[in-house]
C-alpha cells in the first residue's frame, strides 16, 4: 500500500512539474532516486539516468553501474551485462566496487546457465577479493565455486567449498550478509534435494525460512516478500519429490499467500504442479518464464530447454502426446545449439582470459626492465662514487707522501740534496728540529732522530730499541715517553720502520728502474710484505700504488704534483 501511494504521489508530482512533457524535476536526478524507482517504476528510474548521463551529474560508471541494477532488480539479465561492463571498464572505479560488480555479473551468469563465463568471474571476484582481504567476497565466490562444482557432479568438492563459504559469510559484517545468507541456504535446499538427501533439505529450508523472516537494513519490503515466497516455492518442490504430499501441500498453500513472485522466482514451483497434477497452473508457470526468456533474447539457452522439457512434461500428463513430441523435437535441437554456442562461448572465455594474461606479463615485463634498469643504474653511480672516492683517496695519500718527503727533506737534511747523494755521515744544513722546545727529551729525541735520518741508521737491519736507547744514553721507560710523545710512532720498531718508509718514498721516486724488492732490502728490510705495511701505514697507499701514480703524474694524466725544492 505504501508503494502504491508513493508511486500515485510521485506521478502527480511529476505531472505538475511538467513530465508530462518529457521533462523530470531537479529534484529527482539523483542515484539515491533512481534506486527508490527500481521496483515501484522501471521507466522513471531509468528516465532518471538517462537525464542525469546527458547532463553529466555524475561520473559515467555510477550511472552504468545503477543501470545494470535497475535491470537486474527487473530480471532483465542481458540488459545488465552491457550496463556493468561498461562500469568495470571505468578506470576510476575503486576496487571495493568493482567486486560488487564481479558479484553480480556472477549472478546473471548463473542465472543465465552460462559456465563458462560464470566460471571467468568467479576467477576474477576470487582473486581481487584475495588481494584486498575481503571475506565476505571471498565467501561468495567460493560458494559460487561450489554449486559449480556440484553441477558438474563433483558433489563432495562441491559441499566442502559451501560449507565453509557458508560459514565464512556468518561471521561477514557487510550489510548485505543476510540477503546473502537466504540465496546460500536456497542453493543448499537445491542442492540437497537434486541428491536426494531430503531431511538435509528440509534443514535448509528452515534456515532459508528464518533467514527471510529476518530483517535486513537493505531489503526492501518487496525483496523480503519475494525471499519468503521463494522459500515456500523450492520447499513445496522438494517434499514433492520426497513423496512427502501432505507437506507440499502445506507448503504450497503458504506460496499462494504470499505476494511478489515473478517469473523466475515462481519457476521453482513448477516441480510441484507438475508432480500434483496442477497441469494447467504449471503450464501458466513456464509460460511466462519462457516469455521472460524470450524478452531476453534467451530463445537459445539451457533455461529455455529446461522449460520446453517441462512443458513437455505437463502435455504428456495430459494425454497430448503431439504437442510433447514437438517440443522435444525442439528441445533436442536447442541442445544441438547449446554445444555451438559453448563452444564459442568457453573459446571467448579463454581468449579473453589469455588476453588478459598477456597484458598482465607484458606490464610484469616493462615493470621489471624498470626495475632492472633502475638498479643498474644505482649500480653504476655506486661504482663511480666508489671510484671517484678510491681516486681521492689515492690523489690525497700521493700528496701526503710528497708532502712529507718535502717536509722530510727541509727539516733533517736541507735543500742541498737528495739522500742517496750523500755520503754516509755528511750532515746537511740543519734546522727543523733544532728549533723546538728545549726541554731535555725533546732535545735528546731532536738529536736521536737527527742522527738517525742523516746517518741513515736505520738502513742497519739490526737496528733496535736498544741501538736508540744507548744513541741518547736513556733508559727504556723514559725512551717510551720520548717515542709516544715526540713522533707519530707507537714503539721503536714502528718509528725505525717509519724511517725507512720515507726513505723508501724517495727511492721511488728517484729511481724508477728500482724493484719494489730491491728497495725494501736496501731500507733495511729482506721482508717485502713488512716494507708494504710499513709503507701504507706510514702514507696511507702501497709502494706498488706510489709508483704508479707517479708515472701517471708524469705522463699528465694525473693530480699536479707540489713543487719538491729542486
């Protein structure tokens, strides 16, 4: 009544505003409006949309998106597809959306008996559901996935998988958890009764029955009504079958009182008629679901044989054996065209599927190329960095060896000179050292490494503490604090191997022709690897490295080297 009055005001209003002329009122190009007129006016609902997409009011894919539903509110499954399509073609469509519509077209492919592409959307509502971790999703695949299954006769994975996608749902806070809840325990009376477990049925049916009565903040009055008419339809069906009359009839008297059916709801009562002889009321049943199918353009489908069967059915109960036979002519041929269109449907499918693979390796391949790119190109500024920073590393420590050969050179030998040219013994002109504080260990430790360096003492491969020591007439802890204090040198193997480091650096320098062995052994040391440490520590580069860069300052091709005094 309520409907009636809504609808009886809402003509009025439109009339006033000037529909009449072709014309709708502001106030009623919204989406809210056009899901209000989904039941009570199919044509004022889609009006709605078709003006709002004209004018632009909202984003394409929500028009499309309440189109498809308008339809498939209506059973108007074919007009659906296109509607929905279009929505999920929508880049802006969110994911939380677009299951929703994964969803639905599951349902008018199932409705429509088409596997092949229920299978496609079953796949694709699976796996985005996975990827967002939306239970309730994933339930009504897996349930999807199991009355598949069942159909296909593989009844135990069947059960298990909507079972547990049963379970799933009751735990689902989505609002549309108990409307979802009566479609599962509908399938389960269905399905149980196609086995032949009837007590089994009859449980679901109990559960369906509850579950209808149950409120639900989304159903509308007429969905309700339709859920608890459905109820009584495949309940009437089932204890039909079960030879279980009296209770069919039972039921059967329920369906009658209740209001809302159409065609496809009703065509689960049809078992009944036929099996208690409601021949004429059967046949009123499938005639108006085959011309819901007809509309659709559904001449061809397994829904069409199945009613042409059932037909066929009532007309041989009823002695017109003729007419049964034409149909089942018919029915055989509809089956003929099932296969092709299969065929088809299942080779659409596949392509379909294998195009969407391709684009999804294709986008993995460019994704990865990037990402290889992009490490090789990390890789490479590394590597310069790293070579950038090993070639001021070695360009600072050649420096500091000039640096302090020069030092080296001023402050204990003079200017007059290399070591190699003097003899062993001659002093050259002092200072340096002379010129520090002149307190008695600095003084003493001036004049002991004066010694050393002029009279190349350390050449000696014997040198030692005690050599050092007697030098300056010291006893070893005062020579400690001596050695700690006034050099860079933490004991005196260090401070003599220092010396002939330096004067190793120089050999180098001056003589190119010189062996890395050679000059080790004549500074003192028969060990290369003990001249190499020594020289590293000391400069920070090895003699190898020395030489190197100062063949490499020579042929320009490396830092400017300082000026050397000479």
């Amino acid at each position: 009544m309520k409907k009636i009055l809504l609808a009886t005001v809402m003509t009025i209003i439109s009339l006033l505003t000037g529909r009449a002329k072709g014309s709708l009122p502001d106030s009623l190009l919204t989406i809210d409006k056009a899901y209000t007129y989904t039941l009570s006016d199919t044509d004022t609902s889609l009006a709605i949309l078709k003006t709002m997409r004209e004018r632009h009011l909202e984003p394409d894919w929500q028009i499309s998106l309440c189109e498809g539903d308008v339809y498939i509110n209506n059973r108007q499954m074919r007009r659906a597809i296109p509607c929905y399509e279009a929505a999920l073609d929508d880049p802006q469509l969110s994911d939380s959306l677009r299951m929703a519509i994964y969803k639905r077209m599951m349902d008018v492919y199932d409705l429509l008996q088409d596997h092949q592409r229920l299978t496609y959307y079953i796949y694709q509502l699976r796996e985005l559901a996975l990827k967002q971790g939306d239970s309730h999703f994933i339930a009504l695949a897996d349930f999807m996935a199991g009355k598949h299954f069942h159909h296909h006769g593989d009844r135990q994975q069947g059960y298990d998988l909507c079972r547990k996608a049963l379970e799933m749902m009751k735990e689902s806070a989505n609002d549309r958890r108990l409307i979802e809840l009566r479609a599962f325990y509908a399938e389960f009376v269905k399905m149980y009764t196609h086995d032949g477990r009837y007590d089994d049925a009859m449980r679901a049916s109990l559960l369906q029955e509850q579950a209808a009565r149950e409120k639900s903040p989304l159903a509308m009055q007429k969905l309700d009504e339709r859920a608890l008419r459905r109820v009584y339809a495949l309940r009437a069906s089932m204890l039909a079958k079960a030879g279980r009359m009296e209770e069919a009839d039972a039921a059967y008297a329920l369906w009658q009182q209740t209001t809302g059916g159409n065609a496809i709801d009703d065509r689960e009562i049809i078992d009944y008629l036929i099996i208690s002889g409601h021949g004429q009321e059967a046949q009123t049943v499938i005639r108006r679901y085959r011309d819901f199918l007809s509309s659709q353009g559904d001449s061809i489908s397994f829904g069409m044989l199945s009613m042409l069967y059932n037909d066929a059915r009532v007309l041989l109960d009823l002695g017109q054996m003729e007419r049964a036979g034409d149909n089942l002519s018919v029915v055989t041929r509809i089956a003929d065209s099932l296969h092709v269109r299969a065929a088809r449907s299942q080779m659409s499918v596949t392509y379909q599927l294998l195009k969407e693979q391709k684009e999804a390796h294709r986008r993995q391949m460019v994704i990865s190329w990037l990402v290889a790119l992009l490490i090789l190109l990390v890789i490479m500024a590394l590597a310069v960095i790293y070579y950038n920073g090993i070639i001021r590393k070695r360009n600072k420590a050649f420096l500091k060896v000039l640096n302090r050969l020069d030092a080296y050179r001023n402050a204990n030998i003079g200017a007059e000179g290399d070591l190699q040219d003097q003899p062993d013994g001659q002093e050259g002109t002092e200072g340096g050292p002379q010129t520090l504080s002149q307190d008695d260990d600095e003084r003493l430790f001036v004049e002991m490494d004066r010694q050393v360096t002029r009279q190349r003492l350390f050449l000696k491969p014997d040198l030692s503490r005690d050599d050092l020591m007697r030098l300056i007439g010291v006893d070893k802890n005062r020579f400690g604090r001596m050695i700690s204090r006034y050099s860079d040198a933490s004991n005196a193997s260090v401070y003599i191997n220092t010396k002939r480091a330096e004067y190793g650096a120089q050999l180098i320098k001056s003589h190119p022709e010189y062996t890395i062995a050679s000059i080790a052994e004549a500074c003192g040391l028969q060990n290369t690897v003990t001249f190499n440490r020594a020289f590293k520590r000391v400069f920070g580069i090895t003699p190898s490295e020395y030489r190197a860069d100062i063949e490499a300052s020579r042929s320009g091709s490396h830092v400017e080297m300082p000026h050397d005094g000479k």
